[in-house]
C-alpha cells in the first residue's frame, strides 16, 4: 500500500505506518498535478488536511484510490458522499485536536475575561505615558469560576470545552438538537478519576439567558446558529467564543450587539469570509482573534498523524 500525504504528516503518522510496511510519499502536489500523480506512483492513499481539495473529479479520474484521510474534524474539502458510493473509505481523526481547540477556547475566554487582547496591543503604544489610566480602564475584569459556561455541540471538542469548565469550577450547560447524556471524565495527576453525567438541552432561548460565557463548537452549518434573534435572547455582557466554522454566527449582527453592550467581548478564530476577514472585525477592540488555529499544536499534529495511520492499517487488513 502506498500513501501520499499531500498536505504533510506527523513524525508518529509517519513511523507508525513505515512500521507497518505501508509506503509513504511525503511531497507536495499543486491540485492540478494531482490525478496524473497519483496515477503515474498507483497511490492507494490520500491524505489531506484543509489545503488540497477531494472532490468528485479527481475521486473520478483516480481509480485506484482506496482511501481519502482528512487530519482533522471538518470534512469541508472531501466530497465525502460521492467517495463513498464509488467505494472508497474515508476517514478523518475527529478526537485528535478536541484538547487544542478547547484550550483554545479558554485562552480566549481569559484574554476576553481580563482585557489582554486590548492590554497587548495598548501597552506597547501608551504603557510608559498612560499607565494608571490603562490599570483603571482594565478594572472591570472577572473571574471564570462560578460562571456559566454554555457550550453549543456536544462532540469530541464540545465535550473537552465542557470537562474544562468544570475543571475551572464553572456550571456547564449544553445544547443541542436532540437531548443525550455524555459522561465527562476528569483525569488528574495522581491517579483519581471523577465522572460528571451531562445531559444537554434543546430550548435555545432558556440556554442563552443563563450563560455567562459561550463557546460554540458545531460542525459546518448551511445557516446562522447565531443570528439577531439569538443574541436577543442572551443575558447581557456575555462572552463568546466560536472555534467552529465561519457562518455559524452573524459577524455583522455581533459587532451591533458589542457595540450596544449586550456582548461584553468576543473571539474569532474563524470567519465568514476566510482567509480575507472582514476590516471592522479586525479592528474592534472588543474582539480577540486568531487565524483558524484550533487544531494547531505539536501535540495535536502528532495525535494525529497517529490516529490516521492506525486507521489506515486497520482498512488495509480487510481490503
């Protein structure tokens, strides 16, 4: 069997499939080379991550393709249906970054909650000539412990945003479509282990008016999960994060509520208009953003690049 890893691997992905005597090819193919390359080199297997595209053409004008691997949760870039149907597996790893984007979703939180996104940039402009100024404009921080965290999505990355405010001492609430209880387990140093049973809900607007910090963590959605009748229904000077996917809140709808008050602050790390966020969002103080980082750590790459290679090892056993 022989993988490309178009968009790259881990060191982890790469040894555990090299021990397995599965060949990989570790190059870079611009889109358009890619069918006549896969091809020519009879790859079996195709990994991506968000840059290379899978859809029906080049699943049609490559045959010999036995599985499509996606390192990470969305599955935006794969014609994933039609893969299926001409026979093919595939496969992503929808656990392996839930920890880095949840502790993504908390470094948010605390920027937001204590005013560093401002602080940083206000510090190197106005800290040597307006420094009480600054402390006194900062005061109005708070503490997480005792808030309540609403999560939106109760997946892999949901659950890890959920066993974090716990951890921190928050009250967790939960929405989604359809009620279901998930065990939460709380893992510490020495060995003990706690579970927490959290069933969540599905009435929007109770939700909204008693979270104090939102995170929203759904898949892609073909509307607003966040729209102007949703912010009216939140209690005032919520915080919220969304590390899902541009689209699932109205940007244009969440400057008005920041600036009216009702939003205390927000982060991004996904836009609507992504990879050319919208100006008014870059500028506003009152948001904290960064560039579609979630799933962006060493640990996260490693976790998997491992986790695509023990599926693929498995696939191969019964192909």
């Amino acid at each position: 069997m022989k993988v490309l890893a178009n968009d790259g691997i881990s060191e982890s992905g790469k040894n555990t499939l090299l021990e397995a005597g599965i060949e990989l090819v570790e190059v870079r193919v611009a889109q358009e080379h890619l069918p006549k390359f896969i091809n020519d080199n009879q790859i079996d297997v195709l990994l991506v991550r968000s840059a290379t595209k899978v859809y029906e053409e080049l699943i049609d004008d490559c045959p010999g393709l036995k599985i499509i691997g996606r390192g990470g949760v969305g599955m935006d870039n794969i014609a994933v249906e039609y893969a299926i149907e001409k026979g093919l597996y595939v496969i992503n790893t929808p656990k392996a970054s839930a920890r880095s984007v949840a502790e993504l979703v908390f470094a948010h939180f605390f920027s937001l909650a204590r005013f560093l996104h401002e602080s940083n940039r206000m510090m190197p402009l106005e800290g040597d000539t307006q420094f009480n100024a600054l402390k006194k404009s900062y005061a109005a921080a708070v503490e997480l412990e005792g808030k309540t965290l609403g999560v939106i999505g109760f997946g892999g990355i949901g659950q890890e945003v959920v066993k974090t405010g716990i951890a921190l001492g928050m009250k967790v609430k939960v929405l989604t479509r359809k009620p279901r209880t998930e065990t939460i387990s709380l893992s510490f140093f020495n060995g003990q282990k706690v579970d927490f049973d959290i069933t969540s809900g599905n009435d929007m607007e109770a939700f909204l008016k008693e979270v104090d910090f939102l995170s929203i963590n759904t898949p892609k959605a073909t509307s607003y999960i966040i729209d102007r009748p949703q912010f009216e229904m939140m209690k005032d000077g919520i915080f919220i994060v969304n590390t899902a996917r541009g689209g699932v809140i109205n940007e244009v709808e969440l400057i008005h509520f920041i600036d009216d008050g009702k939003v205390a602050g927000a982060a991004l790390d996904v836009f609507e208009n992504e990879p050319q966020p919208e100006l008014p969002l870059l500028m506003n103080p009152q948001l904290s953003l960064s560039p579609h980082l979630g799933g962006n750590t060493l640990d996260a790459q490693e976790k998997i690049g491992t986790e695509l290679a023990s599926q693929i090892i498995e696939i191969k056993k019964i192909l």
